[in-house]
C-alpha cells in the first residue's frame, strides 16, 4: 500500500524527541498553524456543501455525521453544538460513530473497521431520501466511514465526504468531496493533530454557514440559539438590546412576550402586532431577520 499523506513524516520531525522544550512546542503550534491553511483550498466545496445541507434541512431532512476515532470526535463537537447555538432541533441531528457511545469512554481502533457496524446504524438511524449524511476521515479510507457514507448514497441521502488525502475513496461515494490537504503529521500518523484541526476548522465553517443559509444568523448574532442556560439567557437579552437598541429591561420584557424566542422579540420590538404576527412575518421571509424587519419598515410606510 502506498504511503498516503496522511501517514506521512512532517519535513521538521528529524529529530524533534531531542529539541528543548520551547523548540519542540513552537514547531507543533506552526504545524498547527499550517494544516489550518488548508480549509482555504476547499472553501468552494464547503460553500456547495453548506448548501445542500440547508436544502434538506428547509425540507425536513435531518442532517447525519458518521466517522471514527478523531475524526469522529470532531464530528461529535460540531453536531452537539447545532442545537445550542442555532436552535436546530436535536431530532434533525443524528451522530454515527464507531464503537456508539463506548467511544466516549474507549477510543478502541478496532471499530473503524466494522463495516457491519457502519450498516446497521445507518439503518437503526433511518437515513435516507431528503437527509444529509456527512462523512470524515483523515485518511479518507477508515472502512466505517466509507461504508457509512455508501449505504446513505443508496438509501438516497445526499452525501459530503470530508478527508485529508488527495483521491480518497470516501469521495467516490460523496455528491461534494471536501479535501483538506494537511501536510503530514509532526507525529507521523497522529491525525488528532493537523488534519484534526483543519476538520474542526471545516466543520465549524459549514455549520456556521449552512446556519446562516436557514436564517440563524444576523450580523454576528446567533439569533436562534436556545437560551437554556444563565449564560444564554442573558445572551439573548443582550443581543435584542443590541438589534433593537432598546434597554436591557425592555429586551427582556420582549423576551418574556415572545416566549424566550429572539427574532420574535425582536420584531416585536419592531412593531409586531404580537408573537404570532411575528412568527407569521418570519415564515413569509424564509426565518430571515433582515427581509422580516423590512417587511414591518414596509408596512409602516404604507
């Protein structure tokens, strides 16, 4: 088998075990720094990728990751966060890991390899027609996510591959193929590290824009997160304050009519007759805060 990137020695790891402390930490912050580089190279395939996603999703599609070891952890933090920040409904959100929940606990290698395990829970997760499965492997290669990713193809789920090596075969089995070409690992192999960081960095983008795409986002607020903690609620306020330019106790009495829900308050704030009229006003403009806001500017005028 032909040494792929992936697995390849990094051109400064020559005798990095006898560096001082100091020199060994720097050459593994740039190594850092240089994977990350490589989400610039895919940013197409992330903009189409982002798309689809949010296509399935407008249409009740649910969105699926399904990867192994690193690569799957990754996937977990990105998946975990789309309820909390957007406001994505955690049944939408299916997470497909080697070794289920024990990886958690166990990072065991064995799993990635279990292509029978990859079937079943692609099937026990009913993905298919008008979801969207996200697959992610360094190398591009691990039998669970490849497997993962072709039986969702075949149940007629659309399909992005996310690998670290030029002509992967997980991209054989994707409608749109993110490469993120890492150079080769300080520790040889270890793809917690550079291609670690460069998916997360991917991930983070995708997410961020598919959000964007379903109007979860305005200006830099996350207009649509679910404030279910201390820290969000006053979140929340802080951000209908800021969009509205009202007082901290006028956005949260805007809150409190809204029912915690920020772009209703901030319509409300608008000029909404009341929360149902608001949620009207945004289902007319597709869950977009700036077309709603117009909409009420509009109807003002007339």
């Amino acid at each position: 088998m032909a040494e792929t990137r992936t697995e390849a020695l990094h051109q400064n790891a020559e005798g990095l075990d006898v560096q001082t402390p100091d020199a060994i930490l720097s050459f593994l912050a740039n190594a850092q720094i240089e994977a990350a580089k490589a989400v610039h190279g895919a940013i197409p395939a992330i903009a189409e990728a982002a798309e689809l996603i949010a296509r399935q999703l407008k249409t009740g599609g649910r969105l699926a990751y399904a990867a192994a070891g690193s690569s799957g952890l990754m996937a977990v933090a990105d998946a975990l966060e789309l309820p909390g920040t957007f406001g994505i409904a955690r049944d939408r959100i299916a997470i497909l890991i080697a070794g289920g929940d024990e990886a958690f606990h166990t990072l065991a290698g064995g799993p990635e390899d279990d292509i029978e395990e990859a079937a079943a829970a692609v099937a026990n997760a009913n993905i298919g027609k008008g979801d969207c499965l996200i697959a992610i492997s360094a190398s591009g290669s691990t039998p669970y996510a490849v497997q993962a990713i072709g039986d969702a193809r075949r149940r007629g789920a659309a399909t992005i591959a996310i690998a670290n090596n030029k002509g992967a075969p997980l991209f054989g089995e994707a409608d749109v193929a993110i490469l993120l070409e890492t150079p080769p690992e300080l520790i040889a192999g270890s793809t917690r590290m550079g291609a670690g960081t460069a998916q997360k960095i991917a991930l983070n983008m995708l997410s961020t824009l598919t959000a964007i795409h379903l109007g979860h986002v305005h200006d830099g607020y996350m207009v649509n997160l679910t404030a279910d903690n201390i820290k969000l609620r006053d979140r929340a306020v802080r951000m209908v304050a800021a969009i509205t330019g009202r007082s901290r106790d006028d956005a949260a009495r805007l809150l409190e009519e809204s029912g915690g829900v920020v772009k209703t308050a901030i319509l409300l704030a608008a000029g909404a007759a009341n929360a149902d009229a608001a949620e009207k006003i945004l289902e007319g403009s597709g869950q977009k805060l700036r077309p709603a806001l117009s909409a009420i500017e509009g109807s003002k005028r007339r």
